[in-house]
C-alpha cells in the first residue's frame, strides 16, 4: 500500500537567492535583510520553504537552517534538492547527497526531498536512491523538478512500486512561461495527484513590473529585460495586470497579481524572497481571488508575449542542458 502523500500548504517561499553569487550577487551583508524577510515569511504564515544543496552552494541550506532555529519556528516544512550532475552515478548519491543536505540544514528529516532536474546519464538510479532515503526516514516525501511528463509517469511508478508517492514536481510556470500548460506536463501533474510547486512566478522579478529602461536589472537578469522591454505586447500584459490589480483595492500590486495567477491554476507558487518588503508583498498574493474573467483577460494578454514561452526561450537555458524540459526522454 502507498504512503499518503506530503501535505502542502498552497505557498512557498523560494530561497535561491540566499547565498548565490553567480546569478543573484549575493554577499554576507545581505544576511540581516534576508532574514527579516524569513521573520516576515514565518510571521505572515508561510509554512513551506524551498532551498537546494546548489544554491549557494550549501549556503542557503545553511541560512535556512539558522533561521529555523534561531526563530522557533513551528510546523514549517523544508523543501530541498539532490543536484543530479552528471558525474553521481549511484543511488547511494542520493542518500549521501542527503545526508550533507540534512547537516547543513541542521536537522534530522528533510519535508521534501526532489531531484533538482535530470540527468544526461542515467535517472533510475537517483530514483531507486531517492526511494532509499524515504525508506531509511531521512526524508518524509520526495518529488522531482525540471522533469517531463514522461519522466514524471516513470519515476511515480517505480517509486509507486515500493510503495512511495511521488509528492510532487517543481517546474517554472509564470505569466510569462506556461509551457507546462501546452507540454502535458500540467494535465499529466493533475492526473497523477503531483503537486506542482511553480518556480520563478514573478519571471525572476519580471512581472512585479518594476523593470524599465532607466532602472533595468543588473547581471545575468539583464538581457532577459532588454528583450521585455522591446516587446509591446510585455507592456500590453502588464497593462492587463493593472487592470486587474486595480479592482482589489489600491494596494494590490502586479507581485500579487502574479502570484494570485499561479494559485488559480493549482500551482504551489514559490516566489524568491529578499527582504520584508518583499515578503509582506508576495504574501498579499494570498488574500487575491481572481475571477473567471480575470484569469481569461490575463490569460490572453500573456499568450501573446510569445518570445519567453517555450523551453529554448528559457532563462535558465544557458545554465545547463539538463534543466532543459524538452530532453527526449523527458519530453511530454
Ligand atoms: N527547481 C529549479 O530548477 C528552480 C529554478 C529557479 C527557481 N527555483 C525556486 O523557485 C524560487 C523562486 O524563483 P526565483 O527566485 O527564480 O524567481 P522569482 O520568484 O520569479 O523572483 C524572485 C526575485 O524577484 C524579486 N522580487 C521578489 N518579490 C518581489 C517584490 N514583491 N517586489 C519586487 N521584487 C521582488 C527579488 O529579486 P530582486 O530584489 O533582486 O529583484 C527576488 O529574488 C527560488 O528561490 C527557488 O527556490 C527552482
């Protein structure tokens, strides 16, 4: 018989940016304003936080592990993941992988444990692996990420063998990326029961609406505005976002517009969070219920913004060719 699946609460907090240099220039000054921006998270109520052993590397397992701690914080789950590079072969990676999650969180049972996205190699063995840490009581679910509904169907039915749900599969899907939409993935995420935690829901801060050729962002996000910024139909969407803030009340802001939109789909959104004026914004999204109407008005306005809705068009395309969706063996 089949455990019961995790419980989720319907938001997350993303901590990527906690601890990583590369994409989002993090230093140790940063520590006092990320967090309060936990503080800020765990007070508005967000029991669900999501981290990886790459993100920082080790360092945001680290913070999120500190700030745990240090707080009290009750009944929050932790989310984190096995990065499937392509010289671990093993299952016992996996396990291993884990148990270097556990120290540098600080505690001894991970909520979620997910592959990160899939291998070049072989994936079976990361799943057998990933079954082995449920099996020993390191962690109390698993799930994937990046993978395709192909892979998402395989890997439910191995793991559905030895009697271990697959709790969940954590994909990009935003207003400006809803491929999972077009791809299966969504649908075959709905049929299964796997919950869908939606990364990137504000495009990396695209769809706050804050970008604009005086104050574009800085590093790796850059390009990414200036080929926004050079679309009518990306002023078109955010014209249609104001709109639709506009009839909840002056203080609801295109963030929560974002965020509301993922969560109407059925998607777990997990939105970066930087500092309490962040937070206290994305948290705004959950009191938002978007109508009928509204979901078709920014449905349409988003589907025109075509440039951004495909894999190849990812941001993260550059980053490695296996967070690629679109891999044959993954394909939906
Ligand atoms: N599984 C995967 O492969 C994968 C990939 C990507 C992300 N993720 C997960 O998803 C989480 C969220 O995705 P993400 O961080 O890529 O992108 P995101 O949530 O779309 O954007 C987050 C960024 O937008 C800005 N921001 C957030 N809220 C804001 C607000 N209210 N007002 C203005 N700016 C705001 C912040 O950056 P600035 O302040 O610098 O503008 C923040 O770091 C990550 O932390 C991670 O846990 C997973």
């Amino acid at each position: 018989m089949e455990a019961p699946k995790l419980e989720l609460p319907d938001f997350g907090v993303g901590a990527w940016a906690w601890g990583d240099k590369l994409f989002w220039g993090y230093d140790e000054k940063q520590d006092q304003d990320i967090r309060a921006g936990f503080d800020a998270c765990v007070t508005g109520g967000v029991r669900l936080f999501d981290t990886a052993e790459l993100y920082g590397p080790g360092r945001s397992e680290e913070l999120l592990g500190q700030f745990l701690r240090e707080s009290g914080a009750k009944d929050v789950q932790v989310a984190t993941k096995f990065a499937a590079f392509p010289w671990k072969l093993d299952r016992q990676d996996v396990v291993k992988a884990c148990k270097g999650s556990l120290e540098r969180l600080g505690t001894d049972s991970i909520d979620l444990y997910q592959i990160h996205f899939p291998s070049v190699w072989k994936n079976e063995v990361f799943w057998d692996g990933l079954g082995d840490c449920f099996e020993q009581g390191l962690v109390k679910a698993v799930g994937v990420s990046n993978y395709g509904s192909a892979a998402v169907r395989a890997i439910s039915k191995t793991l559905g063998e030895r009697g271990i749900p697959l709790s969940s599969n954590q994909i990009q899907y935003s207003l400006l990326y809803r491929y999972p939409e077009l791809n299966g993935m969504k649908a075959t995420c709905d049929e299964l029961g796997v919950k869908i935690l939606a990364y990137s829901p504000l495009a990396l801060g695209a769809l706050t609406g804050k970008w604009t050729s005086e104050s574009p962002p800085k590093g790796p996000r850059a390009a990414l505005a200036e080929k926004l910024l050079k679309d009518s139909n990306w002023s078109t969407l955010l014209a249609a976002m104001k709109d639709v803030a506009s009839q909840h009340g002056d203080k609801t802001t295109l963030s929560q517009v974002a965020i509301a939109w993922t969560m109407a789909k059925g998607t777990i959104p997990i939105p970066g969070v930087r500092n309490v004026r962040q937070a206290e914004d994305n948290l705004g999204a959950r009191r938002l219920k978007l109508s009928a109407n509204e979901l078709q008005a920014l449905d349409a306005a988003a589907a025109k913004v075509t440039g951004f809705l495909a894999p190849d068009a990812s941001p993260f395309k550059s980053l490695s060719q296996s967070l690629d969706t679109k891999q044959a063996m993954y394909e939906a």
